[in-house]
C-alpha cells in the first residue's frame, strides 16, 4: 500500500472509530444502539461490530487519537487492508455461488468492480483469489481472509487477529 493513495482509507478508518466511540459513549450513558446506523457501519467496515463489543472505550479513543495525529501503525494498515478485502469478497459473494465459474466472476469483476479506498484492485483478483473467496479453506471466509492479511502484511498467523481487533494493540 502506498502512504499517500491510501490516505482516503484512513480517513476513512478514522471515521469508522470515532462513529464507534461515539455509539460506546452513548450505550454506557444508557442509551440504545440504533441497529440501523450499526447495520451501516458493518457494511462498510466488515467485522466492525465485532471489534465495537471486545474493545474497550478507552481502546477505541485511542485509536481515534492515533489516527488524528496521522499515525497510521501497523494495527491501522492491517485494518484497510481487512475491510478492503472484506468488502470485496462478500459483494462477490451476495453475487456468485461457491460452485459458480471463477471465469464468470473475473469476467463480472472486468466490467463492475470499482475498488473504493482500501479495496483490492482489479489486478490482484486472480483466478486463484476467486477460487479462495467462492470456496474458502475450510469454508470460513475469514481464515481465508488471516491468510491473506498475513501474506501481504508479513505477520504471523496468530498475531493477525490481534492487530487488527484487540485492545492489547490499541
């Protein structure tokens, strides 16, 4: 990833914990979640929800503090890169069954596929990254998803989880 192309994916990122902090704030003065506004913040920040319920709020304004500055640490590259793929990946799965032709998806790819800030472009969903989305190892789309975070990202496997969802690397 380039610092300065993706600086719209961390504006982005940005966003997405200070709307976070901000449905924390409100729920611990006793206020509800509104389900639409977290249905929005799932879909463009796949897993998002599950990171709003394990971090804690002092976990999350710090990392809204982090990206203010301008930081963009590892935790924070990790993250563009997991709801950039996330995203791609299941809009193809809303689309293609697991047992559709990975050359129909490259072909619906060619013409519908407008990576927005933080998604994969065109040129890295190869016929073998269509195969592991439709038909991820082990069927679970997400230890697909570690796999290629680990890859691109040069971390361990087990770390993964952790840089990108866990307070201990807030």
């Amino acid at each position: 990833m380039h610092a300065e192309s993706d600086e719209p994916a961390f504006e982005e990122l940005l966003g997405k914990y200070r709307e976070m902090l901000e449905m924390r704030v409100a729920t611990d003065a006793g206020g509800d979640a509104v389900p639409t506004r977290m249905r929005a913040l799932a879909s463009r920040f796949p897993g998002a929800l599950r990171e709003l319920e394990r971090l804690p709020t002092e976990a999350i304004r710090l990392r809204v503090e982090e990206l203010e500055r301008g930081d963009r640490p590892e935790w924070a590259r990790a993250q563009v890169v997991f709801h950039g793929w996330m995203r791609v990946a299941l809009r193809i799965k809303r689309v293609f069954r697991p047992k559709s032709d990975v050359n129909e998806v490259l072909e619906w790819l060619a013409v519908e596929h407008r990576p927005s800030a933080g998604e994969p472009g065109l040129e890295e969903l190869d016929s073998a990254t269509i195969e592991s989305i439709l038909r991820p190892p082990g069927g679970r789309l997400s230890v697909w998803l570690r796999e290629r975070i680990t890859e691109e990202r040069g971390l361990t496997f087990e770390v993964v989880p952790r840089r990108v969802c866990d307070a201990r690397n807030a």
